[in-house]
C-alpha cells in the first residue's frame, strides 16, 4: 500500500459521481438533494491506508523498471534542477474506456518517476479529451494509437515530447525547472525529422505526419514569447493543409482516424482565417461538403457557419477597399449588408434549435460583493477570478468551444454590419441608425456570454460546493484528476477572449477583467500564446471605420459607454439586463440573438 496524498472523505456515491460532497451525517446533501441512496463514508483505516488504482501500480512499476534499465533518466523531477537527457515514453497513458470515471492519485515526491514519462502524463490529463459516451465530443484522441504505433525516435514522438515538456516548464508548479532547452531541443529534432518525412512520398502524406505538423502548431501556442512564433504557427496550419490536399477528402475519411485529423486540420483553418481576416483556402465546399462527419453535427455546423463568416468578411473588405460612391455600388454594399444579417440570422437560429444537452445552463449570478468589490473601495479588476454577473456550466468543454466559436463569428458579422452601416450613412452619424443600434445590442449581449463562460473553462465551479452537478459523463481527459485547471479549455477561450477585449462595445471594466485573465492563463496555465493577444492594442470595428475614411467627427469610443450614448436605445438596455439563458434568447433585436 502507498499513501497517495490527502484522502477524499466524501460519501461512496459522491466520490463514485465524482462530485463535491459535504459530508454531511448520515446522509449528505448532494444525495438527498439528487433523490440517490447515499452509500455511506469509508472508516478512517480504510482512507488512510487504501490501495493505489491498478493503473497508478502499473505506471509505479513502469517508472521504477525503466529507473533501473536507464540511470539517466531516473533522478525525481521533484529534486531535478537541471534535468538530463531524458528517453521518450513508451506509450501515453490508455483513455478511460468507461464513462465511470476513478480519482487517479499522484505519485509522491520520493518516487522515481522520469521527466519524460511525467511530462506525459501532464500532456495527457491536459490536452488530449477523449469521448467516453455516445456524444463523440473529443479532442486530439487520435493521438493515442498514433504514437503506441510509432517507434521511439520517430518525428511524431519528438513533437509530443516537445509539447509535453514545454507545457510541463510552463506551468507554475514546474517555474523552478527549467525545461525551456529540453523542449526546445526536441523541437528541434520533431522539424528535422518531419522534414525527412515530408521529403519521402511513402511517408510524406501519413497520418502520423500530418498528426506531427498539428503538434509543432501546438508547440508555438505554448511556447509563444513574441509575435513572430504566430507566423510560425500559420506556417505549420498551411504545411497540414498542403498534406491533407495531396490525400484528398475520400482518402482521408476513409478511416476513422484520419476523420479526426481532417477535422482538426479543418478547425486550425477557421482559426487562420477569423485571425487574419484572409477568406479560407481551398473554400467551404471544400472543407465541409462530403465528409460524412453527420455524427460530428454540432461541430461541423458551427466549422460550417464560421468558415462563410470568414469568407463573406473577406469579400466585404475587399470591396470596402476600393469601392467608390455611386448608385450602383450603394446598391451593391446594401446587398452585402443584407447577406451579413441574413448569416447572423441563420446561426442564431440554428444556436436556439440545439437541444437541451447541448445547452449551457447559469449556475449562479453574483454581486459585487460577493466577487470581493466592496462598496466604497478601488479594486482592481484583473484580479478578480469570476466577473459580477452570470456564471454559466456547460455539458463539456467541446460543446462551450461551440458556443464561443458562434459568439466570435456573431462578434465579427456584427461588427462588419456596424462598418458597412457606416459607409452607407456617410456624412450621416452610423450611431443614429436603428442597425447600429441592433448591432450593438447584439455585440454587448454576446460580450457577456462570453465572459459568463470563463469562470466554466478556468475551473472555478469545480470548487464551489453544492453548485457544481455534471452527470453527462460525456467527455474526460486522458487521465489524471477532473477538478482541477485544464490546459486545453484554457486554449479553447484565449480568441474568443482576444475579440471581448479588442472590441469597442466592451466596457473598462470588462477589458480590464479579460486581460487579467489572458495574463492568467498565460502565467498560470502556461500557454504563452495568450501575452501575444493580450499585448495587441485593437479596437473594431472602430479602427476599420477610419481606415475607411467613414469615422464620424465625434470619439466612437466614448459614444460607445453608456453614460455617452447619443440616442437612447431601448434594445440595448434589454440587452444588458435581461438573463441570457438558452430560454430567453429570441427576444432582443430584430432577429434572435443568443
């Protein structure tokens, strides 16, 4: 028997459902409240000196077994100031195969474990999400057979290495480490090599190559320290659309693997396109018709929706680039004008179609005071885990990447309405006309679902007891424990975040919050991705309306507040005050706007 730190002294049921329990005699509240049969507490011997999971004894064996057959590597990361040279894990740790899920303790400090085989296991319970019921919602599980079959010195392995050990380095917990060379070295070695595969035509379009090429864009969203790695980040998306091009779409979904990676490499083209505002290569035809991924549905549609949002952007702002003022071009901006409601339209009422288990629910609103503002004092607002207002739970993770997603598209056609509306209005103030208002009311609703969202992806609901009560058991990640901050639903917010803050219609207090929260995820989950956007000063639509030369002669900024709103419009109070729950979204505008 092994002690495995601090025990959980919650009820059978509780910890079997893993959830918070109050511990309550003789039954606690969690299971009276869910009407269960509370299966009573285990005695004091049995918490204290209980047995290890089989999985943790067979990673313990494995740790000491290769401590054994590799001295080099077998020096404890906990007393580790210069790690040395560490061989790669044999294999990443199995997802679980049943949605009943097992608390997995961690090895103690004094144990042997190599930094490679740690950095795995760190990787695996932060990035890699795999379904564990009928809703397919997973992320990066194609991983798992990928590497069990590559050999050990392969590109595909070096990658997830660098992954692994940079993400490790970066954590706070791992600051007294310094793993930025050993991450950088097998980085190096993963472009090598990926490199000698691209060159080989046996190996050129492989799975595991296009799997290496997703993990080096990966590398750059960890290890960001200055803009020019986002360049690098677009060079390894474009290498993975050129290799998913030379298969084609039916080779590629002819095994369900290779399903997953075109999925993926479809999700890194939305992000390059929404980020430079470039209409998405090869087009949506391209990308969505024919791939059968119906049992994907919630995902595909919204890939769907966000790739014509990228694309109708870029046809506007090319237009909008060179157009001149004439009756035939006033006509032809008034369509496109028509074409970006009518989109916005169309994804709102697709949002308010889905069904109940594909919905988020608020858990709880709170005040100033209860997010610790105190009447009468200055605080300062980046410092604040939740904003005052609604706090929103979703199913998982994937299915609030999908919420956000649409909420980041709806940002864009509305602040692309707002342009439009004012190139038309010329010499007429744009904030008078009744689709500035619309737009502004959606653009104000849509920041505050996104900030409602944020306190879901940086783990604060899994400590609140009594709040928190998720039985989907629909999707958990590879292993390690489910309550705690996650890399990869950090990653999932950082542009949704990056829009909320570069935005006009955003209060000071609200930009404020957002960019301690990117400094957050940057400093304390370690994805250094974030200081890149969290650096970048942009204001839209604001700064695009001048760049039109349309910019009225009053501060759009400051008519933006609501102390300074030149026409009171009651739409936008609405919009602001009213919950924003799944019920009442058909309500404000003219058009249903979650």
């Amino acid at each position: 028997m092994v002690y495995g730190g601090k025990p959980s002294r919650g009820c059978r049921t509780c910890r079997a459902r893993r959830i918070k329990c109050d511990e309550g005699k003789p039954t606690c509240k969690q299971c009276a409240k869910s009407k269960r049969e509370c299966a009573g507490y285990r005695n004091e011997f049995e918490i204290v000196h209980r047995d290890q999971t089989k999985s943790t004894v067979r990673r313990m064996n494995k740790a000491l077994n290769q401590s054994r057959s590799t001295p080099s590597t077998s020096t404890a990361v906990a007393t580790t100031s210069t790690p040395p040279k560490e061989a790669p894990p044999s294999h990443l740790p199995s997802p679980r195969p049943t949605p009943t899920r097992q608390h997995t303790p961690h090895p103690t400090a004094t144990l042997t474990v190599p930094l490679a085989q740690r950095a795995a296991c760190y990787f695996a319970s932060n990035f890699l999400y795999v379904p564990l019921g009928q809703m397919p919602h997973g992320h990066m599980d194609y991983l798992v057979p990928l590497i069990d079959a590559e050999p050990p010195d392969s590109a595909l392995r070096s990658a997830f290495n660098a992954c692994a050990i940079a993400a490790l380095g970066n954590r706070e917990k791992a600051n007294r480490l310094n793993l930025a060379n050993l991450s950088l070295r097998e980085h190096t070695v993963a472009l090598a090599k990926t490199h000698a595969a691209l060159g080989n035509p046996a190996t050129a379009s492989s799975d595991a190559t296009l799997a290496t090429v997703l993990l080096l864009g990966l590398y750059e969203s960890i290890t960001a320290i200055k803009e020019s790695r986002m360049l690098a980040w677009r060079s390894h998306v474009d290498g993975a659309i050129q290799i998913v091009k030379l298969r084609g779409r039916e080779q590629m979904r002819s095994t369900k693997t290779g399903t997953l990676l075109f999925q993926a490499v479809r999700h890194q083209v939305l992000g390059r396109a929404l980020t430079s505002g470039t209409p998405p290569p090869l087009g949506v035809d391209w990308w969505m018709d024919g791939m059968g991924d119906g049992h994907l549905l919630p995902s595909a549609a919204m890939h769907r929706f966000a790739l014509r949002v990228s694309e109708l952007r870029a046809e506007a702002a090319a237009l909008l680039a060179g157009i001149t003022r004439t009756a035939g071009n006033i006509e032809l901006m008034q369509q496109m004008a028509h074409r970006v409601r009518l989109l916005d339209q169309e994804i709102a009422s697709w949002l308010l179609s889905l069904p109940p288990n594909l919905r988020f629910k608020t858990l709880c609103w709170l005040s100033d005071e209860e997010v610790g503002l105190l009447p009468g004092r200055q605080y300062n607002y980046s410092k604040l885990e939740v904003f005052p207002g609604r706090v929103d739970m979703y199913p998982d993770f994937v299915t609030a990447r999908i919420w956000n997603t649409a909420r980041t598209v709806r940002l864009v056609l509305a602040s692309l309405n707002i342009r439009i509306t004012a190139w038309l209005s010329t010499p007429v103030d744009y904030r008078a006309t009744a689709e500035y208002a619309t737009s502004k009311a959606i653009c104000e609703g849509t920041i505050a679902d996104v900030i409602s969202s944020v306190p879901y992806h940086l783990g604060w609901h899994t400590k609140q007891a009594g709040l928190f009560d998720n039985d989907t058991d629909r999707s958990g990640f590879a292993c390690g424990h489910e309550d705690s901050i996650k890399a990869l639903p950090a990653w999932f917010l950082i542009w949704a975040l990056a829009c909320v803050k570069n935005h006009d219609m955003a209060t000071d207090e609200q930009r404020v919050w957002v960019k301690g929260r990117l400094r957050f995820i940057a400093d304390h989950v370690g994805l250094k991705y974030a200081n890149i956007v969290n650096d970048l000063e942009l204001r839209f639509p604001s700064m695009f309306i001048r760049q039109d030369g349309t910019m009225p002669s009053s501060d759009p900024l400051r008519a933006g507040t609501y102390k300074g709103r030149p026409v009171p419009v009651s739409a936008m109070l609405a919009a602001i005050t009213t919950p924003r729950t799944p019920e009442s979204m058909g309500s404000e505008g003219r058009y249903p706007s979650p």
